[in-house]
C-alpha cells in the first residue's frame, strides 16, 4: 500500500467515524485499518472488556487517524521509558493485591517492566498473556537457577509440576518474616507470612510445642537448595552430620535463655558411622510436639 493510498484510507477512515468530532476518542474499530495482526486476536484478550478497548491503553486516537498513524500523538508503549510503561499498567492493575510491591522490587529496579514479561496483543501463553512460557521466560534472565534445575535432586519445574510463580511473586513480595538478613528474592509469602515451601509441605508447618529455631529463624534455605541439589532432599550437604554441624558447634548466646547452641554428646563418636546420620534419631527435625530433642 502506498503512502498517499494508505492516509487517504486513514483520512477517509475517520471520517466515516466522526472524525470532526470533539470527542478525542475514535473507536477500536479505526485500529484495523492499520493494525491488523494486533487486532486479528485480540478478541480473545481480556484487556477488550476495558471500556474503550484499544485507547484504554494507548490514550485517544482520534488525533493519530487524522495525522495519517503520526507516532507522537498515540501512547506507544515501544516508545515509553520503563517507569512510564509501568505507570501506564498500573493506571488500572494497581489495585490488584499481588502487585502492591511492584515499584519496589528487585524487577523494577532492574528495569525490567511489564512489557518485558508479558505480550498483550501476542501472548504465547492464554492466562497471564506471557511473552513466553513461564519456565522460558524467567530463565532467560536466570540461567544459573535453570542449571540447578537440572541437577538430579530439583524441584520438578522443567516437568511442569511446579512453576516459578507458585514460590516467588514475580510482581514484588513484602519484607520476608525469615533470613531478613539475606533479603529472600519475590518470595511468595504464604497464610500468615509463611515461607511459600509450606504451601506444598503443610506437615512441615507446625505450631510445634518445640521448635527447630533453623527453621523458625533462617528458614528452610538454611538446610535445603530450594532448586536443586546433587544430595538426596535437596540438602545443601552430602553428609547429614556435616549440615548438622554448621550450627551445633557450641556458639554461645544463642537460643531463647541465651544458653547457646548444643553439641553432641560425649558418646557421640561422629567417626563412627551410626552417628553421621542425625536424623536416623532425630527424625522430628523440623520440629515436635513430643521431644525437646526430635527423638521419636
């Protein structure tokens, strides 16, 4: 189509809808003389239930018809600067309780919006309108965590059993209750602020009349690769005296008495095989109702 055909169809085009009008806004109809496979399925999109479809997001168009598609005068989200783009998002998804921490997350602050992760007019995925499948979308920027996902001991996410989204809020996710120190990245909280992993793994939740403080202060990290591991239950150790170890070493001034950390026993002979293996005894290691110690 030639430049001089193509703007008499856009003039003509806007006359047909009242292009003298004062109302700056034309219609969605008017985007498909141009912008066709936009609008070819965009029918299925949940964005055509907004009020005036096309111009919801990219402002009155009346302007932009009748100078022939000039750029300047739509809201091209290609042309916005990212804080301009998010703000244009949250213009009606701002209310929405998952996104309340978007302007403050690790995302945003590395310049990574909406856009970036979501393809509202060719969306690869129905819900959510991702630019790519979820797992490809976030190891794009996140290669090392995909490799630990190929380790032999991982949560199944390359299977699809679980999803990135299912532990951490990509939108941004309050001031963690666990490891505040370390600052856990879009971590999706669960009921009552707990760590996402309980969502999946109730028996692990508790209250316990004696608590594990590991898992009550530092979280399951402190014990687990939450991604993948090369040790059987994603230990962070191969050896489960070793993990053991790292904490009761004797430190002082720890625990709710100040009475610090415990050893093991003089009859524990760690060299000795029946002891390497802690929780052998200590199986209530996240915590019991019965014992002080784990013990059956």
């Amino acid at each position: 189509m030639t430049p001089v055909i193509r703007l008499s169809g856009l003039l003509l085009l806007a006359t047909l809808l009242g292009a003298q009008a004062k109302d700056p806004y034309i219609g969605s109809q008017a985007c498909r003389a141009c912008h066709v496979a936009q609008t070819q399925t965009f029918f299925r999109n949940a964005h055509t239930k907004a009020d005036r479809g096309c111009e919801s997001c990219h402002g009155p168009g009346r302007a932009h018809v009748s100078a022939g598609g000039k750029k300047d005068l739509i809201v091209a989200f290609s042309a916005l600067s990212s804080r301009k783009a998010l703000d244009n998002c949250l213009s009606c998804h701002g209310k929405d309780w998952s996104r309340n921490n978007i302007r403050h997350s690790s995302h945003t602050q590395a310049d990574v919006v909406c856009s970036t992760c979501h393809s509202v007019h060719q969306a690869a995925t129905p819900k959510h309108l991702l630019a790519k499948p979820q797992k490809e979308l976030c190891y794009s920027c996140h290669p090392n965590v995909q490799s630990q996902f190929s380790m032999p001991f991982k949560h199944r996410v390359n299977e699809g059993t679980v999803q990135c989204a299912d532990c951490h809020n990509p939108h941004g996710a309050p001031a963690p209750t666990w490891r505040m120190g370390q600052r856990p990245r879009l971590q999706q909280h669960a009921q009552a602020n707990e760590q996402s992993c309980l969502q999946c793994h109730a028996d692990k939740r508790g209250p316990f009349l004696f608590e594990h403080a590991a898992l009550r202060v530092d979280g399951c990290g402190s014990c687990h690769a939450p991604h993948g591991s090369a040790n059987p239950r994603l230990l962070n150790r191969p050896v489960v005296f070793t993990l053991c170890l790292e904490c009761h070493n004797g430190a002082p001034g720890f625990g709710l008495q100040g009475q610090g950390i415990p050893v093991q026993s003089a009859s524990h002979n760690m060299a000795d095989p029946r002891y390497q293996n802690c929780t052998t005894c200590h199986v209530k290691i996240h915590g019991s109702n019965a014992d002080a110690r784990f013990l059956r």
